[in-house]
C-alpha cells in the first residue's frame, strides 16, 4: 500500500507540475500578443496602407488579353482609384499606374503576385509620410517558368479624412521598361 501512496503522490506532483506549465505558457502566450486597443503609431499606418496599395497593384491573377479590352481597363481604374489622393481626372499620370501592372501581365504573358515587400520611412511629416520600398515581383508565366523581379522605389503617402492615401509613386522605371519594352 505504502508502494501505491507514492506511487498517488508522485502521479499528483507530475500532474500539477505540468497544468502549471501549461498555465505558464498561457500567460506568457497571451503576453506576447499585441493588445487589440493598441493604437498604432500614424507611420505603421501609413505602412499598412502602402503593402495593402501594393498588393493590389501588382496581384494579376489571370494574363489579360490583347490586345486591353475596355472593360478590363475601366474596371482596373475603378479598382485602384480609391487608393490615390486625388482622383484620375486631377492627376493623370495615375492612369499609367494603374495599367503598368496590367501591360507587364499581358506582354510577359504571366500572372503577377508581389513578394518580400519592405518598406522603410525616407521621411515623414505629421501627415505625410515617404516610404522607401523592396519587393520581389512573381512572374508565374504561362509556359510554367517563375521570374522573380527586384523592384524598388518610395511611395508618398498623405492622410486625408482619416486615411492613408497614395500621393506619389516613385517606381522602378528600369525594371519595368524590361518587362514592357518600347
């Protein structure tokens, strides 16, 4: 009987040891996590706006055709508009932008997912911020070969009516006069 009763304590001790643990690793877990009422600092902001912009602008999940129907393009401008601080019309130089992507897609015949984004504070103001950036641009071409693309270049970004709007691109010109060449 003695045998078993240590046997009992020492199943007890095991048992409480590890729930503390386990206790432990709870708090120390829930520690770690970021408070959700957190707030974030206006360049962090400014960050997020920029990898969700370039995200968009650089996914091509489906090689357009050729050559651009209409819609595609309207639709492409409809999709990036709300991103820029001023409208196409105010600034025309957008419309460019907004079919680079597009253009790239169609002439390399491949789909485009951005890769590796990170982005750098060049300089920032109390609501406008200079974003250096790198990523790598994922050509998945319809033969079956992946080129990877380098690009670089700084994002201007300005807050109106509480959000972080594209006021400048700055892009990598020579990386894509490769992909679109004249």
């Amino acid at each position: 009987m003695k045998r078993h009763s240590w046997l009992f304590v020492f199943m007890l001790l095991s048992i409480i040891i590890m729930m503390t643990g386990c206790f432990q690793t709870e708090a120390e877990t829930e520690q770690s996590v970021p408070n959700k009422n957190t707030t974030m600092t206006p360049t962090q902001e400014a960050t997020i706006a920029a990898e969700v912009f370039k995200t968009k602008e650089y996914t091509i999940d489906k090689v357009p055709e050729s050559p651009l129907p209409e819609d595609v393009v309207l639709e492409r401008y409809a999709e990036m508009e709300p991103y820029y601080a001023e409208r196409y019309a105010d600034k025309p130089v957008n419309y460019s932008y907004a079919l680079l992507a597009l253009n790239a897609a169609q002439i390399q015949q491949a789909s485009l997912q951005p890769e590796n984004m990170k982005f750098t504070v060049y300089q920032e103001l109390e609501n406008y911020v200079d974003l250096d950036y790198t990523m790598d641009l994922v050509l998945d071409q319809q033969n079956g070969n992946l080129e990877r693309v380098p690009l670089e270049g700084r994002l201007s970004l300005i807050k109106k009516d509480g959000n972080w709007l594209i006021q400048a691109d700055d892009f990598d010109n020579k990386a894509f006069l490769k992909l679109i060449p004249q």
